[in-house]
C-alpha cells in the first residue's frame, strides 16, 4: 500500500527522545485539535483555556508562525491534512495509521527498544473504540505493545472494558475539577500544568514530575503527574488552565 504519509508517529520530540533512556522508543501521533481543521471536533471534552493555549498549535514546531492564531506551516498543514483525512475518510486513514504501527514495530526491533505508542499527541479520540481493517482497535490488534494518552473524557479513563495495554492519564482543565477528584479517588492518575514549578503534593495526592518522559504507564497511581505549560501562551495563562494558585490544592 502506497503510504499517504511518510511518517505518522513522530519519534524526535523533545519529549518522545527522553524515553530513550528508559529504553523505550516512544511514537507520538500529532494532528490538528478540537475544530481547527474544519471538519470537526477531535477534542469533544476540552475547555476554553485548553483549546486556548494547546500544545498542538501554540508550541514546539507548530508555533514556528508569524501569527499564532491564523498562521501557517508545513507541521500545522500536516496536521490539518491528518485530521481532515481520519474525520473524511476513517477507513482509510485507520488502515494507514495501522501500516505506520506496524513500522515502528520494526523500527523498535532494529534498535533493541520497547514501543510505546501514544494515538493522540494533541487530540482526545477514543482509539480504544474505532475499528482498524480487521474489526479491532489498534490496542486490541497489538496487545503486545503498550499505548498510552492523555484525556479529559473521564468516562474513557474508568471505562472497565478499556484495553489493558492503553493507559490513559486524566487531564486537569479550569472546568474539570470534580471530575478529576473522582479520577484520583478511583486509583487514577491526573495531569496538572503548574504555573510556578512543582508542589510536594496536590489534592492530597503525591505530586510526580511528569516532564522526565511521555512513559505514562510507568507511573505510580493514584498520583498528580506533574506538567509545565508549554508555549508563551500556556506560560502567560490567566484563565485557570494552569495553575498558579497552590494553596487550595496542597
């Protein structure tokens, strides 16, 4: 099959390179978030100050613009370009998105490393639930093989029936608060972007630091993973995304 992309998992983030030292290769998929590409919503659970200041636009190479909010570049156009494709036309995409799995499968071998594979690197799609060609997920399809991500659908995180092999870290927003109690109550983990370096503890959880590596299944539970807000967006925020304010929560 002639291959729509030439890569689909991106393995040279400043983030994916870190688990090299863990022994891990760690392939991270990157597309256009929430409504962006114009074809719908890739993050039904995200917030006004997610949406905001998300990584998937506003850092790293997709920031690289003469104007944030209306520029263009090659990262935000292959971006764009994947989203449309799996909102347009998931058969297909899925069927691709499968052969690049199995890629990095090989690649992994050919470097004596683990794969960790993580479905949304600036999305919230329920992988778990789409079907690849054969009627399975892509978890289900590669139970050999560990998938982690990050979520605001809580329902995704308790969900009994999800893979065992798909770890997903529930992800704090300035809208989400009682949910992500509950997560943590339930033996869960959940992502906090701090403000003003890391706390000890927050919500009367242990606080880990969460920019060693993207190696979430890794973690301890129940924990707050620890994040620092990425871009000048999320490092100037106000709207509560990113917290500033220790005092209520440690």
């Amino acid at each position: 099959m002639r291959k729509r992309f030439k890569s689909f998992f991106s393995t040279d983030s400043a983030k994916a390179i870190k688990a090299d030292k863990f022994g891990y290769l760690n392939g991270i998929n990157y597309m256009a978030p929430h409504d962006t590409a114009g074809a719908g919503n890739l993050c039904p659970h995200s917030s006004a100050g997610c949406r905001a200041l998300c990584l998937g636009m506003y850092s790293g190479q997709a920031a690289m613009v003469s104007d944030l909010e209306n520029g263009t570049n090659p990262v935000r156009e292959s971006r764009i370009a994947k989203s449309q494709w799996f909102m347009n036309d998931r058969k297909a995409f899925m069927l691709e998105m499968t052969e690049h799995v199995h890629a990095m499968v090989r690649k992994a071998k050919r470097e004596n490393k683990r794969l960790a594979i993580r479905p949304n690197g600036s999305t919230d799609i329920a992988f778990e639930k789409i079907p690849t060609d054969n009627g399975q997920s892509l978890p289900n399809r590669f139970p050999e093989l560990q998938f982690v991500d990050y979520t605001k659908n809580m329902n995704r995180v308790l969900n009994p029936k999800r893979p065992a092999n798909y770890h997903l870290t529930f992800s704090l927003s300035e809208t989400n608060m009682h949910e992500a109690m509950h997560v943590l109550a339930s033996g869960h983990n959940v992502a906090v972007v701090f403000g003003h370096g890391q706390p000890k503890t927050f919500l009367g959880h242990k606080v880990i630091d969460g920019t060693m590596h993207d190696l979430r299944h890794l973690d301890p539970a129940p924990v707050i993973v620890g994040l620092d807000p990425k871009g000048s967006k999320a490092k100037n925020d106000s709207s509560g995304f990113v917290i500033r304010d220790y005092g209520a929560g440690c």
